[in-house]
C-alpha cells in the first residue's frame, strides 16, 4: 500500500471554522496530498484576519498536491460572498454545494483518492430555499445508492448506526429486518474494503434494556434483531448479540470486536464521543467513495479567532488516507 494519495477537503461553511482549520494544515508537513475546495479569496480574508502566513496554491486535475509547510493547494469554487468570519450568509450556499459537488465527482471520476468535509450549516442552506438534510443524504444522491451508513469512530472505538437521525418514538418501525440487514452488510463489507479486516467481528446492541429481557421489556429483539442476524450469521457475518448495550460497551467485548452497531443515535454515540470527542471522525459507509467528517459542528463563535481545534480534521484525514489506502490495496489485490 505504498501509492500516493489525495484527499479533497471541503472548507464548509465560510462563517464558520472551516476555512481557519484548512489553513492550519498549511502550518504542518503532510503525509497525504491535500486539495481544499474552496473560495481562494476566502481563504486568503481569513488567513489574513488570523496572521498567517500561507500560500495558496492553485490545483487542477492530474497536479500533484503540495505537502510543504507554509503551502496550501486550493481547487478554486467561486460564488462565496460575504468572508466576515462568525456571519452566516444563505447567498453563500449555492457555493458550499458547489464544493460538494466538485470533491464528490472528482471522487467519481478518479481524479482524488477520497473527500473530507468540514462543518456545514444546514439551517443556512435550507433557508436559501434548497432543500438539504446533511452531508450524508446529499452524497447517497449524488452516488446513486439506496442505503448509507453513519459510522463514527476514534483510534480505539467504531461506531455504526441503524438509525439516525429520528425521533426516538420512530426508531423501533423504523429497525426492520430488510434495515437491519442492509445496514449490517454494508458494515461488513466496507470494513473489509475500506479497513482492511479480513472477517470483522460486530458487537450488536439491543433495542430495549436488557435487550428485551427475554421479551419482558419489548420483542423487537424476538421478532426483527435475532432472526436477522440468525440469518446474516448464515452468510458468514461474523456478529454477536443483540446484547444489552450497558454492558456492551466494556473492555472484555470491546477489545475483542471491530466494530459496535447500535440501535440508534443516542444508544452509542454519548459513548463514542465521551471518550474520544475532538479525536473522532464521522465516516459515511455504503458510497462508492471514500469519505470522511470533522466530529463537530461550524463553531461560529470560535470563527476568526485562531482557537479552533483541529483535531478531529486531522483524524479524519488521517482515516481518510488508510481507507483511500486500504481500498487501492483490495483493488490491487482482486486485479493479480
């Protein structure tokens, strides 16, 4: 696994702290080749603004990304307006799709190995009247696929959802066995694609405390969880549960699994994030591409004022890069 790799990075919203994290990888040697996707002029407002002195450098399709301190290679989107860190603007959200759409194409077509997001402001988007849920749900249409997977991870910790974002009284219609099941499979193959494990093992959470109790505190277990991974054990998967999740996520079932799933959004994210929060990244699985996200949100009162921890981008670039390796290392390996 020894070939070059580039990651396009969006900045995300130009109000927030985006475009300053950008910067802050021009201050420090790289291992992989870094594209922002961004408004040159907004980077260089804001470098400005923070007294940085960094150099940015135009990139095209088929250059080779600058790596050195002090350099940034730039992909340049126009149409951003309004560069006053903290301020939001609807008028720049055509602009933040636009560096979307230019990252996750040139991942499409080749020319990059992965993407990387900074934060966006969903609010900001929808109220320039452009219907958007999140990064997620915008890659899935661009990618043409019916099922993605949010899956957060740390060094030690890998965290994949069932559900998302749903209000709690919605989750249990929303685990059907078909979900389950797709979700699972794609869990299992992107981990063998994208990590490198050659039989993962998947700690599964229950819905209901106690997982049910032996259908005393709820039958989703009886009815949907078991027999679909009954089933999925049949194809090979190799999965333990559905077990409580109180007691799931210790040492003596953690040290032995490469990866938890839980049930929903609050049953294994509180968990992930009190022990590795500002270290973690958000990877969307499922998607013919690698792509990888900043644990965090647009920070707006941090913008412009040089305190933003950059942490989690660099996990997520980090992570982006063995993915983009591991994936090029599978190819090279079914192609001999």
């Amino acid at each position: 696994m020894t070939s070059a790799v580039t990651l396009a990075l969006t900045a995300g919203e130009p109000g927030g702290i985006g475009p300053e994290l950008c910067l802050q990888l021009a201050l420090e040697q790289r291992q992989a080749g870094i594209v922002v996707v961004a408004s040159p002029d907004l980077l260089a407002a804001r470098a400005k603004s923070l007294g940085l002195d960094v150099e940015l450098h135009t990139w095209q399709p088929g250059d080779t990304a600058r790596c050195e301190p002090g350099v940034l290679s730039v992909w340049p989107v126009e149409g951003c307006s309004g560069l006053e860190p903290g301020v939001t603007d609807p008028a720049n959200s055509r602009y933040v799709l636009d560096t979307l759409e230019t990252a996750a194409r040139a991942c499409l077509d080749g020319v990059v190995d992965g993407m990387v997001t900074a934060p966006v402001h969903k609010g900001v988007i929808n109220e320039a009247g452009i219907p958007f849920s999140g990064h997620t749900e915008f890659l899935q249409d661009m990618c043409g696929v019916e099922r993605v997977v949010m899956m957060l991870a740390t060094e030690e910790l890998r965290v994949a959802l069932a559900t998302t974002h749903l209000p709690l009284r919605d989750v249990a219609d929303a685990i059907t066995p078909e979900r389950l099941a797709q979700v699972i499979r794609i869990l299992n193959a992107d981990l063998k694609t994208f990590f490198g494990i050659e039989h993962p093992r998947i700690l599964v959470a229950g819905l209901n405390p106690h997982a049910g109790e032996g259908g005393h505190l709820g039958h989703e277990e009886i009815d949907v969880i078991e027999p679909t991974l009954d089933r999925l054990r049949s194809e090979g998967i190799v999965l333990t549960g559905p077990m409580p999740a109180d007691t799931l996520f210790t040492p003596h079932w953690l040290d032995n699994a490469d990866a938890v799933l839980a049930m929903y959004h609050d049953q294994g994210l509180p968990v992930l994030k009190f022990q590795g929060f500002g270290r973690a990244v958000n990877i969307t699985l499922g998607l013919p591409i690698v792509r990888t996200s900043v644990d965090h949100g647009t920070a707006l009162d941090l913008a412009g004022t040089g305190t933003a921890d950059a942490g989690s981008l660099h996990t997520a670039i980090r992570v982006g890069e063995h993915m983009a390796r591991c994936r090029q290392a599978a190819r090279q390996e079914r192609s001999s």
